[in-house]
C-alpha cells in the first residue's frame, strides 16, 4: 500500500515519495499528461551567475552525468514507466537542454511515441556566459509527444491563438525565467517558472484532467494545474524538494494567494478561464477518477 507523502483534503494534489520508476510500477492509474524535468547531468563542477554572483552549477548527485550509455539507459527506463500510465490519446512534455534532449527524443522514438514538437523557451533573462567562449546560454528545449502514432490528442488550438494575438503559436516561446515571487516558500536548484507551466498545461489538457510529474522537485506543475483546475500527482526522492512543494500548496489555500499568482501569470503569459470553470481563484470541488492512494 503507497502511502502519500502529502494530500489535500478534496485529493487534487498528491506527493509520493521514492523512486519513479519504482513507483509507477507499483500501482494502476494513465494521466491525461505528464510533465517531466529529469536530470540534465549538468553537475560537473561548472559555474555560472546568480544574482549577480559566480555560483557552482552542482545541483546534487542526482544530477551527475553517470557516462552517455548509463545516462541514456536510465532516460529510457523511466520514459518506458511513464508511458505505461499515459492514457493512449495522451501527451508529455520534457525539458532540457542540448545536455539531455537529444537522449531524451531518441528514447521517444524507440518507444513508439510520436514526438509533436520541440518547443524553444527562449528566456527575457538568461545568466551571462562567463568564459567569454561561446554564445550565451539562453534557451531550454521542451519536447511534446503522445503516447501512440494514430491516436488523436488534445490541443487547445484556439486558446493558444488567442493567448498569441489571434495569430497561431509558434514553437518558440519567449517567456522570463523563475521570478522572486515564486520562491516564497524555499528555493530548489532547477524550478521552472508558472510561466512555462501554465501554458503547457493549457495547451494539452482539459479542465479536472490528471497530471503527473515524476521529477516533481517544487512542484510547479502541480501549482499551475490547481490554478487552472486540473488535478495532480508528483514524484520525488527528495524529502526538502516535497516539503518546499507541500508549503507551495498549502499557500495556495489563501484566496488572496492564488489571486495574486494568476494576476502574476496574467501579465507574463495570459492566463485563460475555461468555460468549465466558474472560479480560477476558488478550489475546485473534487469529482471523477481517483488514485489508488
């Protein structure tokens, strides 16, 4: 029997805790979508800029490089693991960089799914490369792939055209990187911003879908789908990652929270009501699929 690291009350937000291969192996459930930010293996004494200070890149071990055979071996193994609990008309999304991406869309391909799109988040606000040796690191690349070749997804074409100015959206996103006003609750080495989040989540799910996130870290994902009321589960092995994500729910219990947050995403990425939803600012009522825990 898993027993959740932490769950609310109406159940559309839950942490386990542990491995994700472990535990998506260990019980029956498909999510509508999966977000995924593996490790980059970027972890290899580096440095960069901070605040304008020179900071090491080392995240943990976690995020170590463990040679291009093992780091592609264990790409592919949980990327195997998710797609056994993606719903056949389902997607996922995976970030990286050239570090990572590349392992990450040959798994997809040798696992039968169907890669959509490379997405290109180009960031307002990118550090300074300080060697002086090459262009400066300014972009992420988000893969959007389903789970099978002939079955159709769910793309919210419209609300990204009109997210976009009443044009169609291209696949370079010009969006700022994580903000102060963010990491109210504690600071984890690779959050991703609401930002990024909120628009994946609105491109290729419906109201009350389910989501999962098996490298939840913070939890980002399972913030920007509570506030755009879709339902949640992540993952992680960090108990200091699952507390930050714990507090970061629990803030979002405040009204005025959650409103000041949407204003916040309003203004960087324009947030959308569905017309499923009465109240964005407002949990929704619990209803439909639950999880086995």
């Amino acid at each position: 029997m898993i027993t959740p690291f932490f769950r609310t009350a109406n159940r559309d937000f839950c942490l386990l805790q542990g491995d994700c291969i472990d535990l998506l192996n260990s019980f029956q459930f498909q999510f509508d979508m999966i977000f995924a930010d593996p490790p980059y293996h970027l972890s290899n004494g580096g440095i960069s800029i901070q605040s304008g200070k020179v900071v090491s890149v080392n995240k943990g071990s976690w995020d170590q490089s463990q040679g291009i055979e093992e780091d592609y071996l264990f790409d592919k193994t949980w990327l195997a693991a998710c797609r056994e609990k993606l719903k056949p008309e389902g997607t996922i999304w995976i970030s990286g960089t050239y570090h990572n991406i590349f392992s990450v869309a040959r798994c997809l391909s040798e696992l039968g799914f169907k890669i959509l799109n490379c997405i290109t988040w180009v960031k307002t606000n990118p550090p300074p490369n300080l060697s002086c040796r090459y262009f400066t690191y300014s972009a992420e690349y988000i893969l959007w792939a389903r789970r099978e070749h002939k079955t159709a997804h769910f793309f919210n074409y419209e609300l990204m055209k009109k997210i976009n100015g009443g044009t169609q959206m291209r696949d370079v996103w010009t969006l700022p990187a994580i903000a102060r006003w963010e990491k109210t609750c504690g600071k984890h080495p690779t959050q991703k911003p609401l930002s990024v989040l909120s628009r994946i989540i609105q491109a290729s799910t419906r109201p009350n879908a389910w989501i999962l996130d098996p490298f939840t870290g913070s939890s980002t994902t399972g913030i920007a789908a509570n506030l755009i009321g879709r339902r949640f589960l992540g993952i992680d092995k960090e108990e200091n990652f699952l507390k930050i994500s714990q507090a970061r729910r629990e803030e979002i219990e405040n009204p005025d929270r959650r409103v000041d947050l949407l204003a916040h995403l309003d203004k960087q990425a324009k947030i959308y009501q569905d017309k499923e939803i009465q109240q964005l600012s407002e949990p929704l009522p619990y209803y439909g699929r639950e999880l086995p825990f």
